[in-house]
C-alpha cells in the first residue's frame, strides 16, 4: 500500500486526482512539468503572472537585462500541458482537514494533493520600518526600484554639482555579504567605474563609493573559505569596500548605522536575511525559526502525506545539513514531486529525496566569479573561468529559447562595448534621504565623507 | 547683420554662446546632434533620463518589445559630444527678458539661445478625471500600465470564469482613431485572437471584443480616403468593431459612454486627443486653441530670434497646412536649427524652414499597414508591402545599432513563433471597474454584452 493516507476526493465519481501547487518558481514549476504525462489535473496558483529567473535579477536592477528577458508567463511555459490550468489569484488560507484551498478572489480550490512552494522573502528581522529605505530584491518590481534609486542617483548628483560645485556622497551600501549582496555590490561598482565613463560632464561616477557590509566574519558565508577570501579580493581590487563584522543597528533615509557609526548613502540596498512564506504557518506545521516547514524525506510535514513542501520554505536535513534555499535542491524537489505521485499511482513505496549537489557559484562583476563545484568532478574555480562556468550554466537554465538568445546577445554586446542596454529610469524622481542631505549643506557632508565605517 | 536681435549673454566675458534646449524627444535629440559641431556649450534638460522612440511605444504596450528595446538614456546618445551636458529636471519657469530657465531643483540656466521641443501630451478635452480609467500612450510608464491593464483582464476573466463559469465582458475599447488608436486596436486584437491561443483552460481569448470608437466620419483622418477605408476594411478583417461617428460622452470605472449607449469595458484606452506642453505658454507668446506655439518660418515666436519652438509644440503653417504633430517634422526642425545658429556666427540670414514631407504611416496588426509615401516616389501602399516599409523605416530610425539589433530580432521570433517576449504583468493587480462588474453579476452582464455599441 502506498503512504497516501487517504483515498482521493471523488466526491463527483471522478477518480482524477486533483493537484493544486502554489507558487511557480523554480520548484513549483518543475513540480508542474513532472506531472504533465500523469493521469491528474493540475492547477498552478501564483501571484504574478510569470515565473522569474531570480539568479539573474540582480542585473535586471543594475541594467543589464530587460524584465521580459528573465521572465516568461506561467500559462506559456505550460500551454501546451493540457492536464494544467494556471491561475493568476493568491492564497489567503488552506485547510488540510477539509484539502482545500482559499484564494484572494474568494474561490475555493479542493485538492488531492496539495504541493506548496511560495519560497521566501526578505527579511529586516523584526525592523519591517526600514524596508522603505533599503528595498531587496526578490521580484521584477524590486528589481526596478534598485534600478530607479542606482541610476537616479548618479543624476541627482550631477544635477546638484552642476549647480552648487557640490553633492551629497555618492554612496552606495549594500547590507548582507551573501551571494546577491555581493553581486549587486559587484555590479554597481561595474557601472559606475566602467559603464558611466564618458557620460557625466560634473562628477566623476566612478568616485562613487561602495561599502559591502556583513555581520558575519566573511562574506559568502556558505561558501568555502578560501572562496571566501578570493571573493573579497576580487571586491577589492573593483574597489568594493567590503566591511565584514558590521553589525547594522539602524537604517533611516539616506543612512545607515554600522557598529554605532552613521554612513551617509545615496542607495541602499537590503541583502541580508530571508523569511519564508507565510504559507508554511497555515498548514500548522512544526517550522524553523525562519519560518521553513520542516519535512520529512518526501517532502512531507508530519502526518499530511499529501502535501509536499519545495525550495526555499522547505527546511529539509541531509547528512546533517539543511539543504541550502538556491534554485538546485528546489528544481530537484520538483522533479521529485513527479516520482512521488507516480509511486503512489504504482501503489509502490515512495521514493527518498535527496539532494544532489552540483555545487555553486556567484559572479562578482564583469569577467570574475566564484564556482565551488561538485559534478562532474570537485573543484574550487575563482576569476575568468568560474566566470564563464556561470555563463553556460546560467544560459543553461534560463527557460526559452528566445530568453537564452536575448541574455546572451545581451552579454555579448555589454561586454564588448561597456554599455547597458537597459538603462532606464522610470517613475518617481526622488530617493529617500537625498533632498535632507542636500538642505544640510556640504560641510556636514564633508565630515560623514571622510569617516570611515568602524 | 544677423536676425540674431541682441548680442550674446557674456557677463562672464566668455563669447561662447549656450544653448538650452528643454526635452529630448525627436526634435530636442537632433538639435542637440546639430549642434556637436560648432561652438557652442549645450544643455539639455530633460525630466527623464531616456528617449523614447514613440512609434513604437504601442508594441511595448501590447508586449512584443521591452521599454529599454525603444528607449535610451540621453546622456549616452549625447556621452561624445564633449559641447554637450545632459541635465535629468524639469522646467518650472522661463524668463525671457532676463532669458533664464528655472528648474525644479531650484537650478537656474541662462542662456543665448533657448530650444523649447517639449512636445504633446494626451487631452481629455477637459475631462481630466476620465485619465485613471482610460489611459493614454506617451510615456514608457504609460505603455507598462496599459500592458499591465491588457493582460490582466484576460488572467481575472479566466479566474472568474474558473470560480463561477462567468465573466465580465471582455470587451476593450479604443477611444480614438488616428494612428495610435488604429495600432493599439490592432494590436489587442493580434494578441487576443493569435498569440494567446492555447493559453487559457477557461476562457477563448479570440472572443474578446475590441471596439475603436471615433467621432469623425473615418479612421486615420489625416490620411487620404482610399488609405482609411483600407485601414477600416483591414480592421473588421481583424475582428476589431470600428464605430465611426460615435461620440463618448462619459468614461467610468469599466464603462464608456458613446451616443448614449453605455458599453462596459475590461479596459479603455484614450488615443483621442493631445495638448501642447504647458511650456509653451511659459514664453508668453501667441498659442493656438491646443496650446501650440505659433512660429514663423524660422521657428521663433514673434519678437523672440533667440528662442525655437519644435516638433508637436510648434505650430508651423506651409502651404496653408499645419505641420502634423508627428517624428519627421521634428527632426527636420532639430537639424534646422543647427543650419540656423551657424547662420548667426556667419552673420548670414537665416535660412527658411520648410517641411520636407516623405509620407505617413500606420500599422494595422500583424502583416497589415497603411502607408502614404511622397518621397521617393508618391503612392499609396496598404497591406503587406505597406507593412514591409513600415518595417524597414522604423528599424532605420531607431537610435543605436543594439536596439536595432535587438527589435529586428524580437520581430522576427514574434512573427514566427507567434509569441510575445514581453508578456509580464507587473505591478497592482486591480482593474477600475472590474470588481463593480463581478459584483454587478451575470446576468445584468448578459445584457450589456448583446447590447450594440449605437
């Protein structure tokens, strides 16, 4: 007998069983794509109409690439699986008592089996007040306000020099040491020292400060040490300021307090902590204390054999580490989902999961990266060559034929002509912070220029 | 001696004449471009930091290109113009007896010469409170919101659908029928009808209604007859309801009034009317009834030589015809001005503009155009080879080799895969209107759908 508890829903006499799985990430929708050849009917629930390719989002806010370039509508990806209905709602509650699901626009779905994978968010840790002053970076829109802030910056500067023969300090500080805050701080320095050169006639772009700041000993924390090490060279020889041990106590419009001292910052960007969704509190599972549901080796929460956990709300321990929250282990819990639900159709036992570590990496600016691999053979790659390791990998797994095409012309041409593409300012002209910095004057500013972080 | 009426500004004892010119749409850009050469120091202000190729803002509306495909950051088409800063603010005031422009960031420009091409933008003809439910197209913020608009109406029709085997109409509306108004129809009826085919589990987009309302006798009425009853024939060909003679009376949340007859609609696009920028009423000088500088033939207002009106701002009468409001005249006056302010240091009359016209045309969906060519040979074109020119044209007068590169591209995967790249809902997840009609029912909806539009 299989481990599904219960006999599917048929209340109708119809024998189908109905999958609903929420959230169409890296998870989600793989879980989707596997169930496509299974006698089920499938109905995905996201929020946004698109499933976004998040490693690259980073340069979607710094400019590189278009939104449309590393997103693709959910209904496209899956119109031609005709088991699959999407829906554009979102999830306001789920009884697993009764398998059903409730939805923003008061519909209700019931389920046979429930697969649950809306991931993680951003998290201030308790300080929700400074999420207005340090956007993160989880979606297309946050991708477009850094973008907004990086760009508008540089022009408010140019705007104010021209007038007055002084700005506010072009600071820019990224909190959180990990793989997005090391790319963004990558990325901006990039843009400022090489693809701005010719562009300003006032001020000098690549005089812009960037302070990488992180609470922990090193940054890139999950990664080995001497990875660690060369990232932060690498950050330094970009001219990264890369201040490890910081603690962040404070941040207001246009600052940020780091070990009780008080920058001055154009931008600020918020790379430090993830929360998960808060799906995982609604099936009443026992959760970390980041809010990650904790799962058995099916993905399962204890005692709900037919509710899967995938990706990043999933805490899922192997060989005694949690499975890390990137897009490898979530893609792999997807297509484990497939094998789950085809066990039981064989009435067969439920195959483990486990994870299959390829490795990881993180680019840091033009023409360097880190690759910790693990497949096909082990090694620590750092410079050029893990950088063009994470070109095809990323190439690789982009969706769509035209989005591989698309980013890869677009790399092409970025690198070779030190341009961006996409560098465009849209919606509201001001940044939190700049007018106040302006109205105090230059003499206070001076100061704040020349105090360093610690 | 010159027209130039007073010496130039040079209090500071430097001869070198500045130049101010305000908006970097067609004409502001080229002007800017003409000026490159001689010596002169420029300024240009402009509140974006892009330029936005226009004629195609509709196709990043309907989700074929990406706003960065069409637009460019000034600075960057202006970086090796070393006579040339581009300033991101916007103009609050102009003086011209003191002949200085002030700027929202308190900032003040004086200047020799001062270059006013700030175009047009949308009229309700007083009725400014329709704008939140019918939004025009002149921006990129423009174009995502009505993307946003387009899109999302399928995805709630197909949610509503889901939950209760019922929908609102999924009628848009059009208001309008110039070139933007004949494009936009088209293209929401391409979308509907052939890119969204397999798409939906619920709902058949292809039974969307789009319906081009106008008040005048005929679409494109700055068009020859034969050109608009092909347009009309191509548009009911496409499926699109085109109601000549119909004149809107009121617009709501979801419902457009149009002789007397209410039509509900998933969403209403205004493409009826444009104003001149209030910069032209700043200068004090004569304005016709849309706010348009009257400008004498080389493009001053009365009594004021040093000061140019371009592009939709300028009012300019040849041949007892204004000037159309549309690229081609503004870029010849951009470069008109160059050839005028070298006539000044020859101390040579300035040179007469005349407006060298080479046609017109509009796109009507995929594989369909009007197009009225006067130069090099005059004829009218219409379906495929007028698209073909269309085509052709528009690449060509793209700014910039990448965005060539990458439009031509996107056309060419559109066309063949019947895809859209660009398909992205971004942004809230509300209609106006839409939850009144769902609330309202079905079958008050019922109604309304049979209901003709006279």
């Amino acid at each position: 007998m299989s481990e599904l508890a219960r006999p599917f829903h048929s209340g109708d006499g119809v024998a189908r069983p109905r999958v609903v799985i929420v959230g169409a990430g890296f998870g989600g929708l793989r879980a989707a794509l596997a169930l496509g050849h299974l006698p089920v009917d499938v109905t995905v629930v996201d929020r946004r109409n698109h499933h976004t390719f998040q490693p690259l989002l980073y340069q979607v806010a710094l400019a590189v690439l278009s939104p449309a370039d590393i997103a693709q509508p959910i209904r496209t990806i899956l119109s031609r699986q005709t088991n699959t209905e999407v829906l554009m709602d979102e999830v306001t509650s789920i009884d697993v008592q009764e398998r059903t699901v409730s939805l923003a626009s008061s519909a209700q779905l019931s389920y046979d089996y429930l697969v649950i994978a809306t991931g993680a968010t951003h998290s201030y840790f308790g300080k929700n007040e400074w999420a207005p002053f340090a956007p993160g970076l989880k979606s297309i829109e946050d991708a477009l306000e850094i973008r907004r802030r990086v760009l508008l910056a540089f022009e408010l500067a140019e705007r104010q020099m021209q007038e007055h023969g002084w700005h506010p300090p072009l600071n820019f500080v990224v909190i959180g040491g990990g793989p997005t805050g090391v790319e963004l701080a990558g990325a901006i320095s990039d843009i400022a020292k090489l693809y701005m050169r010719h562009d300003f006639r006032h001020i000098d772009p690549s005089k812009a400060r960037v302070l990488l700041i992180d609470n922990g000993p090193r940054v890139l924390a999950a990664y080995p040490e001497d990875l660690s090490a060369k990232a932060e060279r690498t950050l330094f020889h970009l001219g990264v300021e890369v201040h490890t041990k910081s603690h962040v106590s404070n941040v207001g419009p246009g600052w940020v307090e780091a070990n009780d001292q008080r920058i001055e910052a154009a931008v600020i960007l918020w790379a430090a902590g993830v929360q998960a969704s808060p799906l995982g509190k609604m099936i009443g599972a026992p959760t970390d204390k980041r809010g990650c549901v904790i799962v058995d080796n099916n993905l399962n929460p204890p005692g709900l054999p037919e509710v899967f956990i995938l990706g990043d709300l999933a805490h899922f321990e192997q060989d005694g580490h949690q499975v890390p929250g990137v897009a490898q282990p979530a893609m792999q819990m997807g297509d484990h989902i497939g094998k789950t639900i085809e066990a039981d159709f064989a009435l067969k036992r439920r195959p483990a999961f486990r994870y299959f570590d390829k490795g990881d990496m993180a680019t840091i600016g033009r023409m360097a990266a880190v690759a910790k691999v693990e497949w096909p053979f082990k090694a620590h790659l750092s410079g050029f060559a893990a950088w063009v390791t994470w070109i095809a990998v990323h190439i690789f797994f982009l969706i769509g034929f035209r989005n591989r095409i698309s980013v890869f012309s677009q790399w092409v041409w970025t690198y070779f002509t030190f341009t961006r593409g996409a560098r465009l300012i849209t919606g509201d002209q001001r940044l939190p912070g700049w007018q106040d910095q302006v109205e105090a004057g230059p003499s206070q500013q001076e100061d704040a220029r020349t105090a360093g972080v610690r």
